[in-house]
C-alpha cells in the first residue's frame, strides 16, 4: 500500500475494525480506547469526534 493511501483512510473507518481486533483478543473497547489516547493524545471528546 502506497503512504498516500494510508493517509487517505478515515478514522472512523478502522475504528470498528480495532474494536473487533481487539475484543477477539480478550480486550475491552475501553482498553482500545486508553491506547489510542496516549497514541494520539485525543480526549474522550476529540476521539468520539474522529469516530
């Protein structure tokens, strides 16, 4: 996949896809949720927004 692709893909288009991932790995949503905070540095509202 070229880099530009990558940049092109919406948030809110993965987002179900993580959510899946991880609770197939015995995690929670809200665990998913933590991480992409501290990746990102989104609050709960800002994260909510990208979704």
């Amino acid at each position: 996949m070229r880099p530009e692709k990558v940049f092109a893909i919406k948030f809110s288009s993965v987002y179900p896809l993580y959510v899946k991932k991880v609770e197939s790995k015995g995690r929670s949503k809200e665990e998913l949720d933590r991480v992409i905070h501290w990746l990102t540095g989104y609050s709960e509202e800002g994260l909510r927004h990208q979704i």
